[in-house]
C-alpha cells in the first residue's frame, strides 16, 4: 500500500462548512518547527508557522476562505505544503487535497451539500476488469479510462473487491471521478461460507494501513468491506469495521456489503441493492420501485418477510422492505452483445498483443454455424439491441424515486470474456456508441418521459408525465420546455407544443408538467418520434432526450374478407370476422392457418396449397409446464423480449431483410420496442441444422458463448454450439413441392384483445400471403422437410441451460436456491 513514509498518518480534513482545513499528524523526534503554506496551482493560497513538539499528536486549523470545492464537474486540487526544522535536519512534506464534503440526510446522499445522484460504472475483479493493452503509462491507461467514462455521464466508480492503484486515484483526483473501493479477498470458493470463515475478510490492521494510506484523496467516497457478503448485518465484525472507519475517516460513506445485506442490519450508511433480473418494460417496468425481493436477504432481526397460506391457491404476505437510508442499484444492464471479431483481432495485432483464446474460437463457431455473411448485421444488431435495453434501464433508474444512483455493468469489455457488456471495448475506445445519445440519458441532468407504452392504435389518446431527475448545479434560472411529434417516414412535424418559465434552481427527480396528445389517423402505420427540449433564452444549455413510437390503423374491418382453414388455436374471428374458418383438414381451403406441423399439412403443401404457420407449441414452454412432445418438430427456444443479462437469455436482438410481408409494419432494419408484444413468450425457431439455406425475413442474434454454470458445474467449455450462436429466425418462407409455407414464431395470441404490434403485424402478414407478391426464393422437397420434423421430433428437445431458464420464467426477480435446485434437476433429468 502506497502510504507516506514520511508522516503515514497524516490527515487533512475538509471542512467545507466553515470554510477551513484541519491538518492532524504525528510528529518526528527530531523537529520542532513547522511552516506550512497550502497552493492553488502554482499560486499561494496562505501560509503560516507553528512550534510543535516532537512524538506529539499534532492538529492545527488553517483557515480556506473563498475556496472551490472539489467535484467531479470541477476538480479542484489545493497542495499542502509542510516544511519541518530542527537543530540537525530539514524535512518537507507535499500532499494534494480537495475540499469536499459527503453527507447524508434521510434517502439522499449530499456532495458539497448538493444531492448527488450516483451515475457509477465497475472495475475491479477479473471479471470487469481488462489490462493495459497499449502499455501507455499507468497515469495515462487509467486517465484514458476516466475521461471516456466522464465522456458518457458517469461520475462514480465501484472497484469490485479491489483497491485500485495509486495512479489510478491519483488521475480520479485530478480529473475528477469519485471512487467506492472494497476491502475484501474474494474468492469464489469461499463466498458463500462467510460465516464459517472469517479469513477473507481483511483484519484490522489491514484496514488501519488503507484508511491512513487513502483518506487524503478527494475522490474516495466511500470503503466498503465486499461484494454481496450474506448475513453481514448479524457479524459483529462488521460493527467493529464500521466504528474504526468513523473513528479514522468520518469524513466517508461506510458501506458493509456491496448488496445482499438485510434490510434491517445498521452497521452501514448506504444501502445497494440487487433490483432485479427483470427487463424495465411491460409488466416489470416498475422494478426499480420495488425492493420486496429484498426479502432473500433476510432480517438481522429474523422478522418474518414472507408468509403463505392455503393449499391449493398459494396467497402470501410480503413485508414492505424499504429503508430510511440511500438505496443504490446494484450491477444493472449487464446487458450483452456481439464482439466486432476482425476490428478486434486487428487491434490486438497492432498492440502486440496476444489474442484473447476465444477470439479465434468465437470465428470458428461462425463458420460451424455459416453465419460469415450474417455477421456483420447479426453484431450491429446486437448493438441496436444493447443500446436500446441500456436506454430503457438507464431511464427507469432516474425515473425511480426509490434510488439515488447505480453501479453499471459494465464500461469496458474485459479481454477474459466472450460476450460483450461494454460501452467501451478493452483497449477502453467507444463501439458504435455516440457520447451525445448516450448522455440523453446518462448526463447530470436528463429529461425523461413517463411512457409506459411504445406501441398504439391510431387516434389514441395519450398523456405524457414529463419528469426531470436534474443534477447539475451549473442549470439554474428558468427554462423553456418543448415537445415535438415527428414522422419518421414522412420527415415533417405532425405536433408541436411549448412552455415557458420552469423553475431549475431545484436538484432532484421530479414531475414538472404532463404532455396530452391525441394521435393521429392513420390510413397506414406510422413510426414517430417524441422530442422533448428544455434550454433557457441565453441557449447556455439544452437538455433533449427522444423516444421513437409507432401507431397503426384500427380498420380490421376493412381487411379483404379471406376464406381459409384454422388448424390453429388463436381467435382470429374475435378482431376478423371476414376471415372465415371453411373446410377441414383433409379437405382444407386454399389458405391453411396453423400452430403446428401435421401429416395434413404435408399433404396440402404438396397439392400446391399455401400454409401460414403461426408456429406456437406445448414443447416450447417444457420448463413451465410438462407437455407432451410434437410428432413434427421444429426446434424453437421460448423467447422474451428482452435482452441476454450477462449469460441469462438468448435474445440479443435481430436484424430484418426486405420483404413485402413488412409492407405494413415500419421497421428501420433492427428489432426495436415494436416487437415487444410479438417476441414475448414467443417460440423463436432454430435453423442451425435446417435441411436447406434459408435467409430468415426476421433473424434473431443468439448470445456468442458462455453459461457459467456449464463451466463451473459440468465442467463444459465456455463455447456450446449447441446453445450458443445459433441460426434464429422469427419469420421466413419457403417453397414446399407445388405449395407454399410461409412460417413465424410470434406470438399472436392476444390478437384478439387488440395488441398494436400484433394485430399491425398479422394484418401485414395476411396482406402479403394474400397477394401475388408471395412468392419464396428458397424451395424444398416435401419429403425432406417431413423428415426433417419428424427426426427432430425423435431427437431430446432443446432444454436451455440453467441461467437462461431463469430468464424464460420471467417469473422472479432474483434467481434463489430453491430455483438453482429447480433448474439443475430439468437439466440433469433423462432427455425428452
């Protein structure tokens, strides 16, 4: 550790309040005077002498009047300059300082008595953390770093179990970024034995060298003893660690555990918590609100959290969980992507580096997989996919009125993992990211949009909470709001509006006024953007942030009427009358709706009739209910609109080919939040091993590598091209014999109640399989496609593994044991 030699114990203490330093050291036998002086820079700030008396506690005041408190915004560095004398010897000492001050009053944390909204990314442990790969100088690796992350809004870092190095505190002092550091030696064996085992604590000693050897930095804000460490709250080691931090620095924030702590535990001053593994949309929107999931933490005080009553219809009693301190969210939107695998390998090659042993690996399962020409829109894909699910997360946070700030997973890719979490990849540059997009939602101070849904029917009527999570103490005076609709499609404005005169001398989240739009018509669908402007008259500041929707026709009347056969379970007549239910299997109308293959289906293909097959079958949906296996199988997984959480899920987007069966659903070549009602819970097919090459008009991206538990448990390899990277398609078609099958897994059974993405997209569908434009490139015998279905059939069904199962129910928000022992068990169970 990088203590002074010279004084170990010095400690300059800030007080902001009134406007003073106190500067407090043991002095050295051999020196008995002292001038001191503090610089701004180069410029002398005040200075004094003193008598002092050797191997004494010294502390002295020193007045600052009129000085500027260090911040993130302004990081402003005074020296401490000490010059000893005595009869034999001169010693100087030199210490940077800054003035500030964290407070906490009730659920909000103060910076220089201003509320500070914690915007913080991760580094630290193996798993967040990547190399100097340019060995720049360690001053200049980790100020490329911090300027980058300052770049996109973040004023905070949480180093995970880890206390970085003084190079790195060193450019956080001066370019202005506060830093959490963690106090443990972690150790995956031994964390969840934390009461067994002591020894991975740090001892005391060891926290009196960090504290002496840190607490003059003015970026350390807060010492924390490690991540997710059970039953801390009950350790009576923790309030020992607790008052020595008060006694030595009482200047910081102490937090015990880095979440997984009991909500009712009082050995810290900050609570950070696992929200959720939910995605902010839909049913979960809200989940940044919710801290009853906290109840896998327990009491200190072995309150009863949950209750059940009944046999047959479970009813429960949660307690309300909330605490009275400042609540952080804990490690939200590890949401990952696709790596740019030959920008890689060309930066790796210039920097001399050695590859990453997946890089060649991950190209290899693009060749396995003949994905080479897909790939390039499958990783921007994934991009979209990433960037749109950081937004939504991002938003909900500053949307929340529970927190005060979040811990994001991650900045920078690390080089030890195959997937990609980062805004930043490993050599610390940007990956198809613009700071200015990214800071719509991530800067001190954003304007957000209280819009539960994305997807409307025409003429609908929509009132809009516009809220303010406003941060920056620079905005003051009054602003002008503004609003604008604007077609996408048509590139004109369709709505404006404005007020004048709102108030921003006011830090904090709050609602400051509510938009009211009436949709417009809509003959055909549109796709719109939502634009929401607040700057003042002298134009010193703009504050925008958009949000794109899309609106359709409500006419299902007037869709051509449509004499077909249903073999499916889905209520189309409820929304279409017209579309009229005729003949049978064996003897079916030209047009065959379908959920799932027969030997009649084969039989009409082959006479040269057309299938649509709304692809949606039992099997899919195995981990929930047991279900009886299909005799013609095409491989799907169970699919949420949502994307992969670190290793949890199988969405990472997708990407769209032209097509006239979209004609009628507006799409800008990417699966944006339109899709949400179609992707959720539906059953997304797996071409990896199809008899013939299909171009999907609708290819969904799969996650590249990787769940942890295959690793850890079954000792697999972190790369399983039967689970990672497959071939995904939401919709495609084909020619069968004479017939033709035009075939998608969305799910479309909320057609009848009027969903807008799902009626848009049937009404689009039917138009194009109705029309002469029908008409698939890729043909198949039928013979072989009947096989095909038929072997599969035969074969074990796809079982995702243990994370993504998890991701599927959808059903928790934090995975618990009982779940693990669940999901171990259908994994381990005979297949299919």
């Amino acid at each position: 550790m990088y203590m002074d030699k010279k004084l170990p114990d010095i400690f300059i203490i800030p007080d902001c309040d009134h406007s003073k330093i106190t500067v407090c050291f043991t002095s050295l036998p051999e020196y008995t005077n002292l001038h001191w002086s503090v610089m701004d820079g180069t410029e002398l700030f005040s200075k004094g002498l003193s008598t002092i008396k050797p191997n004494n506690k010294i502390c002295f005041d020193i007045d600052m009047f009129n000085f500027i408190p260090w911040s993130p915004e302004h990081p402003c560095l005074y020296t401490l300059k000490l010059k000893f004398s005595g009869n034999y010897d001169n010693l100087e000492v030199s210490k940077h300082f800054g003035m500030r001050k964290f407070s906490i009053e009730g659920k909000q944390i103060y910076l220089n008595n201003q509320p500070l909204f914690i915007r913080g990314y991760i580094r630290g442990r193996d798993a967040h953390d990547h190399p100097n790969l340019l060995n720049l100088p360690p001053a200049q690796f980790y100020a490329k770093n911090i300027r980058m992350a300052k770049e996109l809004g973040f004023n905070f870092v949480r180093f995970h179990s880890r206390v970085p190095s003084k190079e790195f505190f060193e450019a956080a002092d001066e370019l202005g970024m506060l830093i959490q550091i963690e106090l443990r030696n972690y150790d995956a064996a031994e964390h969840n034995d934390f009461l067994t085992d002591q020894g991975q604590m740090l001892d005391k000693q060891r926290w009196i060298q960090i504290i002496q050897a840190l607490r003059n930095h003015p970026s350390l804000m807060v010492y924390c003893m490690g991540c997710e460490i059970p039953n801390n709250g009950k350790n009576p080691y923790t309030l020992e660690i607790y008052n020595l931090v008060k006694q030595m620095d009482p200047t910081r924030i102490f937090l015990d555990s880095c979440a997984r702590g009991e909500f009712d535990r009082s050995a810290t001053d900050i609570d950070v918590q696992h929200m959720s593994y939910f995605y902010p949309y839909g049913k979960n929107r809200n989940m940044f609100e919710d801290c009853y999931n906290w109840s896998v933490n327990g009491s200190t005080r072995d309150l009863e959290l949950i209750t059940e009553f009944g046999q047959q219809h479970i009813c429960k009693v949660k307690r309300n969980l909330c605490t009275s301190r400042p609540i952080i969210a804990h490690e939200i939107c590890h949401y990952t992507a696709l790596h740019d695998l030959d920008n890689l390998e060309q930066k790796f090659s210039k920097a001399n580096q050695a590859k990453p042993w997946w890089l060649d690996e991950l190209k290899k399962l693009v060749n396995l997989k003949h994905l080479e020409n897909d790939y390039p829109m499958l990783f921007k894909a994934s991009r979209h996919f990433q960037f749109l699910s950081w937004k939504l997360g991002l938003e909900a946070v500053r949307m929340s009125k529970l927190l005060c700030g979040f811990h994001f997973l991650q900045l920078s890719d690390t080089e030890k993992y195959e997937n990609s979490n980062g805004l930043l990849d490993c050599f610390d540059d940007l990956q198809l990211l613009t700071p200015e997009k990214f800071l719509q939602f991530n800067g001190p101070t954003v304007v957000l949009a209280d819009l539960p849904l994305r997807t409307f029917l025409e003429k609908e009527f929509l009132q809009i909470p516009v809220v303010l999570s406003h941060f920056d103490s620079k905005i003051k005076g009054t602003a002008n709001f503004s609003f604008t609709l604007y077609d996408k499609i048509k590139n004109k404005i369709i709505a404006s509006g404005q007020m004048e005169k709102f108030d921003m001398n006011k830090l904090g989240r709050y609602e400051i006024c509510r938009v009211e739009i009436e949709l417009p018509a809509a003959a055909e669908p549109k796709a719109l953007s939502i634009i929401f402007n607040l700057s003042n008259d002298a134009k010193t500041f703009k504050i925008e942030n958009s949000w794109d929707i899309w609106v359709y026709p409500n006419r299902a009347l007037e869709i051509a009427p449509l004499a077909c056969t249903f073999l499916a379970d889905i209520n189309i007549t409820g929304r279409y009358p017209q579309i009229k239910s005729c003949g049978s299997a064996e003897n079916p109308q030209k047009l065959i709706i379908a959920n799932n293959f027969s030997k009649e289906i084969f039989n009409h293909l082959s006479d040269g009739g057309d299938v649509l097959m709304l692809y949606r079958v039992g099997q899919t949906r195995d981990r929930k209910t047991k279900a009886q296996k299909e005799k013609y199988y095409l491989p799907t997984t169970w699919d949420r609109f949502k994307a992969v959480i670190w290793d949890r899920g199988t969405n990472c987007g997708g990407f769209i080919r032209q097509s006239n069966a979209l004609n009628n659903f507006p799409h800008q070549d990417f699966i944006d939040m339109q899709f949400f009602g179609l992707i959720d819970d539906c059953d997304k097919i797996v071409l990896d091993d199809f008899p013939c090459d299909i171009e999907p008009i609708i290819q969904g991206v799969d996650k590249a590598a990787r769940d942890r538990f295959d690793v850890h448990t079954y000792k697999l390899r972190g790369l399983q091209p039967k689970w990672t990277l497959r071939k995904f398609a939401y919709m495609f078609e084909i020619r069968v014999g004479l017939g033709r099958l035009f075939v998608t897994g969305f799910n479309f059974t909320k057609l009848s109640e009027g969903i807008p993405e799902v009626c848009a997209m049937f009404e689009s569908i039917i138009k194009y399989i109705s029309s002469d434009s029908f008409a698939p490139k890729t043909s198949i015998n039928p013979d072989e496609l009947e096989d095909y279905l038929l072997r599969k059939g035969k074969e074990p069904a796809i079982k995702e593994r243990k994370m993504t199962q998890f991701w599927q129910l959808d059903e928790e928000p934090l995975e618990s044991q009982e779940y693990w022992h669940q999901a171990e068990q259908y994994v381990d169970e005979s297949p299919c």
